[in-house]
C-alpha cells in the first residue's frame, strides 16, 4: 500500500468522522485494533454519525 493511501487519526471521533463522510452504499467496513486502543468506540461512533447521516 502507498503511504499517500494511509491516514491516522487522533482520536476515535476524527475516525468515525471520516469514515463516515467516505463510506457509501454497499461498503463494507473491518473495525479491527487491539483492546487496548477501544476500537468499539469507534465503532459506536461511526454508528452514531451514519445514523445522522440517513
């Protein structure tokens, strides 16, 4: 993979912010991180801002 198609993001918020604004109908998204790093907030969050979305 190309570095110039690689992002991070800071925070759970600014991922699920992009993701959602990114994904379109028929996507399919893999949410995978440690425990550690919480990944289902960002999941949560994702959900949140594609529900507002609709």
């Amino acid at each position: 993979m190309d570095a110039k198609d690689c992002r991070h993001f800071d925070t759970h918020d600014d991922l699920a912010r992009a993701l959602a604004a990114a994904v379109k109908p028929g996507d399919v998204l893999l949410f995978k991180g440690s425990r550690g790093m919480k990944m289902e907030n960002a999941l949560e969050m994702f959900r949140e801002k594609t529900a507002e979305k609709a």
